[in-house]
C-alpha cells in the first residue's frame, strides 16, 4: 500500500466561514505524492452521523465528481474521505473534508420583510439604510446554531450588538430577477440563554442603487427588502427555528445616505427613533441558491505612505496603491464634528484630489461628475470608528476635511482593501525589476475589479463587461482561483441573455434590458468578443480547472449565441458588400459582418497636428459605426463556433460536435477569403487583425511565417510599438514568440515610451490604466487608471518568460510543457501555479555560461521541460533539475 493519501479535498461551492452547499456538490481531491495518475477510487461519507455505503469507481477522474449518493437536505452536516487506486495499489484513507448543506429552497419559512418608507420613485438614489430588528428566545439547551439570511439590497446583521460573519456586501451582486444567494453563519458560540436581539441593516446595495457611468438607479426593484432564519439543534436532535415576519420592527439606522457608487453617509448621533411595523411579503423573488464563488471579504489593511496638507483641516492621504475597499477612521472629533471624504485614483500638480477625468459625457449633454464621498458626523465617542460598509470605492488617494479645522492623523486612517476572496494560485518574478512590477500591478487591477463580479473598472462604470473578463479569464486563472468566482458571474450572463440568444454587454445587467428595452442599448448589443464570453469563459474553466460543470450549465445558452451569430450571418451583410455586390457571394453566408461590433475597440489614439489625441468615435461616431468589422465578428465566430464543437464532445453530443465542426471549417475558409490573400497579408493589414488570425488559427500552415513577419513589419515600422486594441493585445507576445519573433516580442514589451506597459510604471501606475496615455507628461489623467484588461499581457510572464504552458490538449493540467523563452537580459525567473492537481513550480537561471533549472511536478501530472539547447527531458512527479550551456543567440530574421 502506498505511504500517502489523497489530499485537498473540497466540493465546488463557495459560502463564508461555513462551507455551505446545495443538494448535489461536486467532489474533487488531488492524488497522492509521487502518483502520476489513478485508475480507481473509493469514497466514504457520513451524513448526520450516519455511514452512507461505499462507493467504488474503476476511473482516473479525481475532480469535479457528481455527488455519488442521495441528495442532501437542508441543514445536512457531512463528512467525507477518499482513497486513490493504482494499478495494484491503494493509498491509505485522506483525512475527512467537512461540509454544510444551506437552507434550501423549499425548506425557507421567514416572511420577506422591508422598512415602511416613502414609495421609492425610480429615479431616486441615496437612500437612507435602515434598521429591521426582532428577536428570539433560547430556552433549551443548543449544540448547533446557524443563521441563514439573504436580500433584495445589501445587508449586515447583528446578533446581541455583535456582527454576525465577516461576509461583505452580502448578498452580493447577481440578476436579482432570477438568482438570488443566500448566507449561512455559524452562531453556536453567540446565541445566550433567553432572549437574542437580531438586527438588520438594510441599504440600497446592486439591487436599488445607482451603476454604470451616467449613475442610473438599477432596476431589479422599487422596494428592499430581506429574509433571515435562526436554526437552533437541540441536544435530542430536534430543531427550533425563528425568522423574519410581521413581528419585526423598522427604523431609520445611522446611515442616513447610502450608495454603493455615491458613498454613504453617517451620523453617529442619529436620535433612535420609535420602531414602526415592517412591510411583509411585498416583494418579489427568485428562490434562494447558494453561490459557488468565494464571499467578498475585507482582504487586507493599507496604511498611509503620505499625507499633503491642502488646507486648514483638509489633507489628501495617499495609500501608495490604487484598490477596491474603504476607510477606516478612529479620529472623529468632539460630537458633531463633520468629517468628508472623497476618493479617487489621481492628485493634480498642487497635490490636491482630482476625479474630473472620471466624468462622464454625451455630446449635447451636461457631464455627470465622479462623486466618491463619504461623510460621517461624531457622537463625541473616544472609541468610535467610521468604517462604511455599505459602499465600496475604487481610490489611492483620500481626501479628508473636517469641519472644525483639525486634522486626523495618519495613525487614525487606514484603508481597508475589499473585493472577493480569492485564493492566489500563480507567482512570478524575474531578474527585470520591471517585470515583476508590471506583474504585481496587473495583479492588483484585477483584484479591484473583483468585487463579487469581474467589473472593467471600480470605479466610473463598475459593470460586469463581457468583453473585459473574455480577455482577461485566461490571465486570471493564472493568478488566482476563478472558478466559482466565474461560475457565479457566468450564471448572471445567461440570466441576461436575451430571447433571440443575444449576450448583453455586461452582467448583471442594471439596466434589465431583457424585460424593460431600450433602442439604443439594444442596437449596440450582440457583440463580437463580447458576446462570445458565454462559449470562451466556461471553457477557460474546463481546460484550468477540468471543471465540466461550467459546460453543462452553460451548454445552452452557448448553443444560443452562436445560433444567434450564425444567423446573422446569413442573413445580414454589411452595407460594402451590398455595394460591391447585389447578390452575396456563397462564402459571405458564414461572414458575420452586418450587425452591431465592438470590433477591436480602443486602439492606441493616434496625435492630431496640435499634438491631442484623436478619439475616433467621438470625433466621427457615424464613420465609426459604419466601418465594416467583419474581420473581427467572424474570426469570434470561428473560434467560437470550434470551441463548441470541442464542448459538445466533451459533453457526449456526438450530433453537435460533428455539426459544428463542419460550420467551423467552412466560416474559416471564408474568413480566408475575404480577409487573407495569397502572401498572407490579411485585408485591414492591421497589427490587430494579423495577431487574431494567428492567435485563432485561422491562417493556413504555409501562410503563417508570412503572415507573421507582415506583424513583425507593421511592428518595426511603429518604432516596435504596438498598435493593437481591446481584443488583440493579450495575444501579440504570445503569437510573436510562437512564430519565432520572441526578440520582436521583448522589444514590444519593454518600450518605456507610448503606448507601452512600461511608460505606465514610469509615470507611477500601481494599477492598469484604460488608455495607454492614461496620466499624460503633464500629468494629466485620463479615463480609468484601474482597468485590467490590458493587463493580460502577464500572462505571457507566464507562459513564455516563466515557460510553463499547459501541453495542447491537456485538462486541468494533467500535463505541461515547462519552455522557458528569455527575454534580453534576463538571467533568471521564478515562478509557481497551483494547478488542479497540486503546486508546479519553476526556477531557471542563466550562470556563467550555463543554464539550470528546477521544477516541480505534482502527482497526476506530467510534464516536458525544454532546454534552450533543444533537448527535451521528460518528467513525472517529483523534482526536476536539468541544465546545458547556453546557446548562441540565434540570429532571426529581420523583416
């Protein structure tokens, strides 16, 4: 019998302190050290105390297992333990993995019960929180407690004065038309003898609240409103249960003005006012569920690096890093003191705060101006502590103003970072300071962007943008555990999805444009690179994590969009073709090119002749709009078109499979010709659209050298810049490298002037700016400057730099290919994943003419490592250590 158990049990659900499932989790665990892969397994499980029977499997699957017995109940506590098998041998037991089963659906009694407040009018916002409070009374002995709760807003509890968890934001943001989570506390230790006092704080949160840059109310709801449940276990086994309903009171709290854009106001000498009854079940809602994806959590705490004085009782703090989160402030002044605060990502030459650049604008109309303001008002305590949790800010700098003249100090100010919990998996860092740099400042945009959805920026926006997350998904996973993470967001694009299988542009959708419609919205929805997140996204999950769940869920909405795609296709034809000829061409039924594109969106601006940038589609929207973008829309609709046929065989749908395949080929082949000739010069002859044909393969075996060294060309001729946008640049240093211009790739990637990755940390970026220019010489700033989606570039650190790549065809990475490409002047990297199947860790250096390097294959997977000399060593698992002399640069070609 072998020495080692499985181990890292867990099931594929999120929850808070408690893990807390539905009926049916899926079980994975990694294999025992030193084995390369399993044949069988044996699962054991106890629920309630009560064995269930074994189950065997004769199957080298260890992740992502339906659950094999019946399924559970509410409330359900089960453990569970596992032993691999191999050939003639079995591991020992692994130790138990414990979990919950939430409340479910059916089983949920407590009433929904919201403040009796004024109608709310749909355009209003800023909305005071209010407080709903009730009780229960303890008289039997408990050997478990649990509180389970959810809303229409965002709430907190309290359970004898004291916080109950440590989940913010709750519930989190979803498409509250349809899914709403719900949250599970442990309160065992903090339930007393007699009667528990509970109280809800209740504000505006995703449901209500203002979104999206222009600041419109969301709108899910005119009415908040929540739902809470206390179940308590007796010592006999029996269960005592209270919950929301008629008997609970509201009152105003002292958050007089909450919002999750806006801020929030606080007055701490609020007089309490008499309770008045709550409204019950005035409200409409999904089913409770519970999420897959990790709590939004307070994840660490930044102090002040610098303070500027701007006037008497005003100074603006500086945190050294742009992020999501709050403030925290314990020096609040004598009662009544007024204290302001407002946030941002920007100070101007004088050091004081600017936002203007976060402005939003329409031609014709008044710009809505940033506004990030938090206020509270002391009640005069030496322990009170203002720390607003019922909004969130995307900010570097603090800008703090106190009525009575006196400023805080810097040790009375800290900022709280908050976004989703996620589990760092990926490191690197390398001999380039710079390098390293840029990875950490990539990786913290994303973090700011991960509050309990994948948002383009914290701050002007804050929306779900598919098109962001379906270029950067496959950087994430890299960095960070995303798989419930997406699974949650993926559960909000298909709840938008609309009847003609169209994907809205970012989801949740605020707007709720699938029940209330809006010309303009809908005319500019159905994107290419957009829309194709649904197919893109779950199968990023399935190839990183073997996740196949996120197939099957998504299964039909995929098949959805690209019937939509493919009949816009045939049936639509951009007005040039029209022009060119009156009837379409048969290739140009596979063309998608006369509906809606993004296209490659937010190219590098060129420079007018007074040297300002250019905006192109503010500058002339109609050319803009016109412009024929269906290069972009069928190379999305090839890629998109085979990776559902790779889906259905995944999923067994044989019919499907071959269907798609057979549409793929034929949308390649008229890609090719109307975009591609004969020398491999594709039409546009735009750095973006050589990179797309190489990166989806759309460019035939005896054209790709050609068709990269026209990329190289267009390169050399930018000065080695790139003039690639939205949807391309995460591909240009991966295809460079691939196609043997890995020199071209490093010139691109170490330009310090713009557009380029390091101009940004020259001018000070801690996160990725929107625009290239996005704090200009002057120091001026533009757009966003925490918007991650160029930060995909780290993960060619990754993959080339590092040199650990997932081999071809490989799931959950039960095989890789550790190829380190180094970059000039780079004499060492360093760098570790935490695979599906355990840590994989890489360490090269270049010494004395020499090179070595380490790695670190974890069981179930195995594993080539490539010398830059060639030779190709394979491994299983275990450590690694291979070196050669270095080889002489090879000398490339010069286009």
């Amino acid at each position: 019998m072998s020495d080692h158990a499985p181990v890292n049990l867990r099931i594929d659900s999120g929850g808070g302190r408690l893990v807390v499932c539905g009926a049916r989790p899926h079980l994975s665990w990694q294999l025992p050290t030193g084995w390369p892969e399993q044949d069988g397994y044996v699962l054991e499980a106890r629920i309630n105390g009560v064995d269930q029977a074994p189950v065997q499997a004769a199957s080298p699957r260890h992740l992502f297992i339906p659950w094999p017995w019946q399924a559970l109940a509410s409330r359900d506590k089960v453990s569970w333990r596992v032993r691999s098998r191999q050939s003639d041998d079995t591991s020992p037991w692994s130790a138990q993995h414990e979990f919950e089963v939430g409340l479910l659906a059916p089983d949920w009694t407590a009433a929904w019960i919201s403040p009796p407040e004024p109608e709310a009018d749909s355009t209003e916002a800023n909305r005071p929180a209010y407080t709903l409070e009730g009780s229960f009374v303890l008289d039997r002995p408990c050997t478990r407690a649990r509180l389970y709760a959810t809303a229409l807003g965002v709430y907190e509890v309290y359970l004898n004065g004291r916080r109950v968890g440590d989940t913010e934001l709750a519930p989190g943001s979803t498409s509250y038309a349809e899914t709403l989570y719900g949250q599970a506390e442990d309160i065992t230790d903090d339930v007393r003898w007699g009667r528990n006092e509970i109280e809800i704080v209740l504000s505006d949160g995703w449901y209500r609240g203002k979104s999206g840059a222009w600041r419109k109310p969301a709108r899910w709801g005119t009415r908040t409103a929540a739902r809470l449940e206390v179940h308590i276990e007796h010592p006999d086994g029996t269960w005592t249960t209270a919950g929301t309903g008629p008997r609970w009171s509201s009152r105003p709290s002292a958050i007089v003005r909450a919002d999750l854009m806006d801020g929030q106001t606080t007055d701490l000498g609020t007089v309490r006012r008499d309770p008045a009854p709550v409204v019950v079940d005035a409200v409409e809602a999904p089913p409770v569920e519970w999420s897959p994806a990790p709590p939004v959590r307070r994840i660490e705490r930044l102090e002040p690096t610098g303070v500027t004085r701007t006037s008497p009782g005003s100074c603006v703090v500086d945190f050294g890093q742009n992020a999501s989160g709050w403030i925290a402030l314990t020096d609040l002044g004598p009662a009544g003191t007024r204290t302001v605060i407002d946030h941002g990502e920007h100070v101007d030459a004088s050091g004081d705060l600017t936002t203007s650049h976060l402005d939003s604008a329409r031609p014709g109309e008044p710009p809505v101006p940033f506004v990030q303001r938090d206020v509270v008002v002391s009640d005069g305590a030496a322990t009170g502590c203002f720390e607003p949790r019922h909004t969130i800010h995307g900010f570097r700098y603090a800008k703090v103003q106190r009525d009575d003249g006196a400023e805080p100090a810097p040790s009375a100010i800290s900022m709280q970072v908050v976004h989703t919990d996620l589990r760092s998996t990926g490191t690197f860092a390398c001999s380039d300071p710079d390098l390293t740099r840029l990875h950490d400042v990539a990786r913290w945009s994303f973090r700011g962007n991960a509050v309990d959805v994948p948002t383009d920026c914290p701050t002007r926006e804050r929306l779900g943008w598919t098109g962001d997350y379906q270029i950067f998904v496959s950087t994430a996973v890299r960095l960070f555990d995303v798989d419930g993470f997406s699974r949650k967001w993926l559960r909000s694009v298909r709840d938008d999805q609309l009847p003609d299988g169209r994907i809205v542009n970012s989801s949740p959708d605020p707007n709720h444009l699938k029940k209330h419609p809006d010309a303009m919205v809908d005319h500019i929805t159905g994107s290419a690179g957009w829309g194709d997140a649904i197919v893109h996204v779950p199968w990023v999950l399935y190839e990183t994590y073997g996740d196949d769940v996120a197939l099957a869920e998504n299964w039909d909405a995929m098949v959805h969009w690209v019937e939509f795609a493919l009949g816009a296709a045939r049936s639509k034809r951009h007005p040039s073709r029209v022009e060119r000829s009156a009837n379409a061409r048969p290739h140009e039924a596979y063309l998608w090119d006369g509906t809606f594109h993004w296209g490659e969106w937010s190219e590098p601006k060129q420079r007018a002749a007074d040297g300002s940038l250019i905006d192109p589609v503010g500058s002339d929207p109609v050319a803009w709009f016109m412009t024929d973008k269906g290069e972009v829309g069928t190379a999305y609709l090839y890629r998109s078109v085979s990776t559902l046929a790779r889906i259905a065989d995944v999923l067994g749908k044989e019919d499907d499979a071959r269907r798609y395949r057979g549409l793929a080929e034929r949308i390649r082949d008229a890609w090719q010709t109307e975009f591609l000739d004969g020398e491999g010069r594709t039409t546009a002859g735009t750095q973006a659209g050589y990179v797309r044909a190489l990166a989806f393969d759309l460019v035939p075996p005896r054209l790709r050298d050609a068709a990269a060294a026209h990329l190289v060309t267009l390169i050399r001729e930018a000065g080695d810049h790139l003039t690639t946008g939205f949807l391309s640049t995460a591909d240009l240093l991966p295809v460079l490298a691939d196609t043997g211009h890995a020199d071209v790739a490093h010139a691109v990637l170490t330009r310090r002037t713009e557009p380029s990755w390091l101009a940004m940390l020259d001018r000070g970026a801690t996160t990725i700016w929107e625009d290239w220019e996005g704090i200009d010489a002057d120091g001026n700033a533009t757009a966003s400057l925490n918007h991650y989606s160029k930060g995909a570039v780290v993960r060619f650190l990754h993959t080339h730099t590092l040199g650990l790549r997932q081999t071809p065809g490989s799931v959950a990475w039960s095989s890789f290919v550790v190829a380190p490409v180094p970059g000039p002047g780079i004499t060492w990297a360093s760098g570790s994943f935490e695979s599906p199947q355990g840590t994989i860790a890489v360490n090269w250096a270049l010494d004395d003419g020499t090179f070595r390097i380490d790695v670190d294959v974890p069981p179930g997977s195995t594993a080539t490592v490539v010398l830059p000399d060639g030779t190709a060593i394979p491994a299983g698992p275990g450590p690694v250590h291979a070196e050669c002399p270095v080889p002489s640069p090879r000398a490339l070609p010069v286009p």
